[in-house]
C-alpha cells in the first residue's frame, strides 16, 4: 500500500489521460506530475511550508481537482465552499489557522475579503490560454520571502476539513497523508478501477465524496477524471456524452433529478454503457437504487463514507448489491459498539470503526476525542453517530443517525425506515422524514414529500397509506408537500432543523 499522494500518483508513469473537461485537452499523468513540482516551487517561492496550511477556494472544475492534488504533496491543503459569505470564510480561515488561500485571477469577493481582513498570503491561479485540463500557475499577490521544504511524509496532514456543524460548532478533522492514500486504494479496490475506467465528477470538490471517491481513486488506479463544473441535471447527459465515462458517483437526490430526466436520453444511454453506478454520503433509497438499475443496465454500487474516515468505511460489492444495505466493509474494521459504554456488541448499536483511513482525531478538542474514539479488543475505534447491525452475510444496515433517531414519547422511530415506507408511494418522488418538537410527547414524527411530475396525492392519503404498512406511532402526524426539499451545499437532504426551515417551529 502507497502512504502519500504523491505515491499513488507516481505509480502510473506512462497513463495518458488523468484530467480531462468540456472542451480541454487532456491532462496527462506525466503532465500532472510536472505540475505537482511546478506548484511546489510556486508555493515555496511563497513562503509555504510544507506544513502550511493552503485553503483552496475555486469554482468546480478540473483547477480545482489538480490544486488539491499537486499542493496536498507539498502543503497541507483547506479546501472551502465557493459560495460561503465573508464572515463564514473568516471564521473558517482563522480557525484552521491557514497560511495562505488559493484564489483564481481576479476574483475580489467575500473569500478575498476574508482573507485581506486577516492579512493571509493570497496566490492566484492563473490557467494559461489554450492549458490542458487542470493546468494553473500560481503567483502570489505581493512580496514574498522564499523557504525551502521537502515533500510531506505519511504522517504529515494533506487535507483538512470542518464538519458540518448542525447542532455544534464545526470540528476540524484532519486526514494525514496516510489516510488519504489508504482511503483511495480501498475505494479504488472496492470498484475494481483500472486504467481504463473513467470517472464523471458531478460531486463539489470541496467536499469528501469528490476528493477521495472520484479524484484521489481514480488517481490510484491510473483511471481519468472527467471534471464538470458542478452537478447540473439538464447537461448531466451532454458531458456524458462528450466524457464517455465507465461511472458516476453523486448524492442520492443527484442520482433522482438524473433519473427524472433519463427518458428523454436513452440514445446517451445505450451509447455510453456505464460499468456501475455509485451513490454515497446519504442513505440512497431501496426504490432510487432498482430505478437506476433498469435504467441504465449496471450494478448501483451503493458505498458509506464520512469525513473523519476519508470517506469510505462500507460498500456493497460489484457482483451482489442489497438494496437499502451500504454493504460490507471496505477498507476499515467496521463493528457495532454499544451506544453508552465502550465496548463492541453482536447486535444493533452504534457503528465503529478503526483503520489506517480514519483520522487520529479531532485537532484542539479533546473533549470530542475522549466523545468518540475509545480503546477495545486492541484496536482504537471511532463511534460514527450512526445506529445499525449486520445481516446475517455481513452487509450493513443503518436504521439512521442516532441524534435523528425520533424519540416519541419514549417509542423509537428510525427516520429511514419511514422514508423507506412513504417511498413505496406511487405519487412521492423525494422524501424526508424528521423530528417535529411535541410539548407532552417530546418529538413527533413529520415528513417532508416532492411529487411526482403530474401526479397528485393529499396530506391525508398519504398518511392513510403509511399507516397500513407502518405503526401508528411511526406514521407521520404532520406532512408538507413541497416543489422542492432544502438541502444542503453537498446535495443531501437535511433532517436536522428542517422543521426550523419549513417555518414549522419557532428558531431557537
């Protein structure tokens, strides 16, 4: 097994396509390590260590794929959200307590604000005229003093990232050069990826689905990345067509907006034959899955993943899928460990883990440490926050998050259970079950649905279908049929504080 990114990619020396766009010529490996050692003069000639840390703030797109890549085997890369405001990239800057932010030419907004206010390096890409996918130079805004610096070593941190931060203050993970190489290899084993496999990112390259599941895997394996600019359902089959991609990975409501439109493109369908389809970072419904399968004819490899673990932990294999299951493990030990006491269980409980892809803990927090990493059978695990168990072949079944188990006047109900149930629905498209504040019961179970295009259904029929499949206590008391389902910068659907937005209840 390779140990830093610079190895995974130094593996693959005569592949040539790596990064590829609409309308570039493509990047080879070569060419990507080339400017792995361009961009490492450019940030040492910008006074970047190789401990430093480098936010990256770039539209989506192969620059941004080729920044992570190339400054990750040099620094320590921050990758941050395009649309954030000024004071959303102040706290995040200062808090990861970044060297320097990587900004494209000419751009003046909210994140350059940010990080004049804070007095930080600003280095600007520039993308040459006529540059193959993902070619950038970067120069510094200003005087610099040059430093010198090796490469990072397995044990230094390529990527940081916050957690999302819905009920508490974002927590910084960090992921070492180890990590992010033994989490590519895992995914790229798991997928069987070969040199001849080619990936279409829709994913944000800010986040840790595209990172690790459609970059830093693919680069494992010598496979191509075709980058697009982001995930856009009414050009999704145009880039397939140009990229002809082997597979996708995307969020499940991607994989449904992808599917409300595959109708109307079934010659880019039977032109183009995927390998396999991938769905990650939420729990992507029995129904979506069997729907995707008939539609494009290939397995839907349906993975589990979150940040701490850089990305990956479960996926269901090439050659047997369980609908509703995020299969078997998958690069690290996956147990099931009692919800209040530190020690492993043979029933349903709180997913763990422990691997060489899981970070070594939460930086500045050792109250969130002592929280979710514990010691058992000699091994160090790391408590998800998810509940579920094993079936009896050893594919994983999650009954949801525990702080979005339903809590009912004491009667547990699994949000994903009743998604599941109200999915069956002919007229429902999307759904989403949460918790709604009860003064007598605590909480009480709602839902928010989107209908199908020309289909009609009431509050009260659907209410009255739940309730012949389901007990009555996990029926829906409150149901809200929308156009459209919030969600989040990643594309998944938000259970906690939907009830907030909805404007259901009061904010705290």
């Amino acid at each position: 097994m390779h140990t830093t990114l610079k190895a995974l990619i130094a593996q693959h020396p005569d592949a040539a396509a790596a990064i590829g766009a609409p309308d570039r010529t493509w990047l080879s490996y070569g060419g990507l390590r080339a400017l792995s050692e361009q961009v490492k003069a450019e940030l040492r000639a910008s006074g970047v260590e190789p401990q430093d840390r480098v936010a990256i703030v770039l539209p989506n797109g192969p620059e941004m794929a080729t920044a992570f890549v190339t400054i990750a085997q040099s620094a320590t890369t921050a990758p941050l959200n395009p649309s954030y405001r000024e004071d959303e990239y102040a706290f995040y800057l200062e808090d990861l307590k970044a060297r320097a932010i990587v900004l494209a030419e000419g751009e003046d907004g909210p994140a350059f604000a940010a990080a004049k206010r804070l007095g930080m390096t600003i280095l600007r890409a520039r993308v040459p005229e006529g540059a193959e996918a993902g070619v950038f130079s970067l120069q510094a805004d200003g005087e610099t003093d040059a430093v010198q610096g090796e490469a990072p070593t397995e044990t230094d941190v390529a990527l940081i990232l916050h957690t999302s931060g819905t009920t508490s203050r974002p927590k910084i993970v960090p992921l070492l050069q180890s990590n992010v190489a033994a989490s590519a290899q895992n995914i790229a084993q798991s997928l069987t990826l070969t040199p001849e496999d080619r990936c279409l990112n829709v994913m944000p390259l800010f986040h840790i689905h595209g990172l690790l599941a459609a970059v830093s895997a693919s680069l494992s394996a010598g496979a191509s990345i075709f980058c697009s600019q982001g995930f856009n359902a009414l050009n999704f089959f145009a880039l397939m067509r140009e990229a002809r991609p082997t597979w996708y990975t995307a969020v499940p409501t991607m994989h449904q907006a992808i599917l409300s439109r595959a109708g109307r493109n079934e010659d880019v369908i039977a032109d183009v034959p995927l390998r396999f389809l991938r769905s990650s970072s939420a729990s992507l419904p029995a129904q979506v899955m069997q729907a995707l399968r008939d539609t494009f004819d290939a397995p839907v490899i349906e993975a589990y993943g979150m940040t701490e673990a850089a990305h990956q932990m479960c996926c269901n294999p090439l050659d047997m899928q369980k609908p509703g299951s995020v299969g078997v493990e998958a690069g690290p030990m996956v147990r099931i460990a009692h919800e209040t006491e530190n020690r492993l269980i043979d029933e349903t409980g709180e997913v763990c883990i422990s691997g060489p892809n899981v970070t070594p803990g939460y930086e500045s927090n050792p109250e969130a440490n002592a929280k979710n990493f514990f010691e058992a059978e000699g091994h160090r695990w790391f408590r998800t926050g998810d509940q579920g168990a094993f079936d009896e072949d050893g594919f994983l079944l999650l009954t949801g998050r525990l702080k979005e188990i339903i809590n009912r006047g004491g009667e547990k109900v699994s949000p994903l259970e009743v998604d599941g149930v109200l999915m069956d629905h002919p007229a429902i498209q999307q759904v989403v079950t949460f918790a709604l504040p009860h003064p007598k019961l605590g909480e009480e179970v709602a839902a928010a649905v989107v209908l199908r295009d020309g289909q009609q259904a009431t509050e009260r029929e659907i209410r009255d279908f739940a309730l012949e499949r389901l007990a009555d206590f996990k029926c829906p008391r409150k149901l809200v049929i929308l156009d459209e389902i919030p969600k989040g910068a990643t594309g998944k659907m938000m259970r906690i504080g939907l009830a907030e937005k909805l404007g259901l209840v009061e904010p705290a």
